[in-house]
C-alpha cells in the first residue's frame, strides 16, 4: 500500500502538466457515474414505494387476535380476508404456506388475521364462526381458518350457512357442541369483534382483500407475489436490526 502511495505522488509530479486534461477527463465521467448512481437509487426508493405504504395506523394492535407464531417476533404481518373472497382462498393456499415456512416457523414473524367481511351474507356468517372459534376455541382457530378456506364454496351460491359452518367447526374441535356454536353465530358479542376487526381495516385503508400489512404498512403489490411481500418484510427485519 505505501509503496503504490509513493508512486503516485511521483507519478503526479512527474506529470504536472498533463494533470489538467486529465482532470477534464476525468470530471464528466464522475459526473455520469454520478448521475448513474442517482437514477438507480431513485428507481430503488420508487420500487420500495411501490411496495408499501404506510397506513393511517402506525401500527395494528393484535389484542384479542388470534396469534400464528412467537409473540415476541418483532415483525407483524396482518391479513385482512374474506372467508368468501377467492383470491383469500388462493392466498392462503399460496403464499401464507411460503411465509409461515419462511418467516412464522423461523420465529421472525408472528401473524395474524382480521376479518373483513364485505362480499356478501357467507362472508358475515363465516367471519362469526371464525370470532366463536378464536374466542372460545383458540387453540383450534388456525385448523378451523384453514379448513373454511379450503371448503369454500362457490362465490355465487350461499355455502356458509351455520349447519355448513358448524360442520367445519368440528373438524377443528372434535367434541363441539354443534347446536350452542350455531347460536353463538348470532350473538352479539362475535358480531361486534367480527365488526371491529372491519373497522380497524377500514381506518387502515384496506379496500379489498386480501390485504396485508407489514409492521402497520399496506403491501401495494400483486397479492400473489411472494417476492415483493418478502421485500417488505426483509426492509422490516433490517429496520429492526434482525
Ligand atoms: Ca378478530
């Protein structure tokens, strides 16, 4: 290193004369570097834009959530659905197994979900049923969220009617009392948290589902991709130092 140092400065005083033009040449070619480097952290920051946006809520609070995961994982990801919306059921089916295996298992990531019922009557019922489960039943409630989406009927026919539901319900909690869960389907108390969880999302700005949200921020990109979710996580896993 110091030998090369040396040289250098012989080298420049050796060459006093030409250091003049080289300096001529050497400025517009910083400068287009300099430009270069510019273009491509605008393009980066645009395309962090694009992945997310904060919500009107700096965070989600989980309390009273059902919970998938350690509690302590510093990152939260949040899915609004609709137990009626294909796109959920292809979501779930998709990329949740991908971010459980990748994010929830590894202990990065706890996740939860949050009703957003809009669809129509099953897409109410089905977020009843789901309240009755994780109140009553959470340890049951990630078979019973899986084991809806996976029986969904189609989007134009009325499927989640409470016989439908309470058969479900009992794949999840063998020894369920059928008839008091189908009462419970009407009750106050599951329709307001189901309500809650809506309005929550509403003030949050969701507009559709499924929508998800990284540590409070709304993932803008295609729910299908993987990639982009993951992006967002990772800006969130770095941000807190994991
Ligand atoms: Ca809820």
């Amino acid at each position: 290193m110091g030998e090369s140092k040396n040289r250098q400065v012989v080298i420049s005083q050796k060459k006093k004369k030409s250091s003049g033009r080289g300096l001529m040449i050497a400025f517009p070619i910083v400068l287009v570097l300099l430009i270069g480097l510019l273009v491509v952290l605008n393009q980066k920051s645009e395309q962090a834009g694009q992945d997310a946006v904060q919500s009107a809520l700096t965070s989600l609070s989980l309390e009273g959530q059902p919970i998938l995961g350690s509690a302590d994982a510093k990152i939260s990801v949040v899915e609004f659905g609709d137990y009626k919306c294909p796109a959920c059921k292809d979501w779930e089916e998709t990329v949740f197994p991908k971010l459980v295996a990748d994010y929830v298992d590894t202990g990065k990531v706890k996740f939860s979900f949050m009703q957003f019922p809009f669809l129509g009557e099953d897409s109410f019922t089905s977020a009843y049923a789901s309240e009755v489960i994780s109140t009553n039943y959470p340890d049951a409630f990630w078979t019973f969220h899986e084991e809806i989406y996976k029986q969904q009927g189609n989007e134009r026919t009325l499927w989640a009617t409470p016989d439908k539901l309470a058969e479900i319900a009992a794949l999840a909690v063998p020894d369920l009392d059928q008839e008091a869960f189908k009462k419970q389907l009407g009750e106050q108390q599951y329709i307001q948290q189901a309500e809650k969880d809506k309005s929550i999302g509403a003030k949050a700005d969701v507009q559709g589902t499924p929508s998800v949200f990284v540590n409070g921020k709304q993932f803008m990109g295609n729910y299908q991709d993987y990639d982009g979710l993951k992006r967002l996580i990772e800006q969130e896993l770095a941000a807190a130092g994991q």
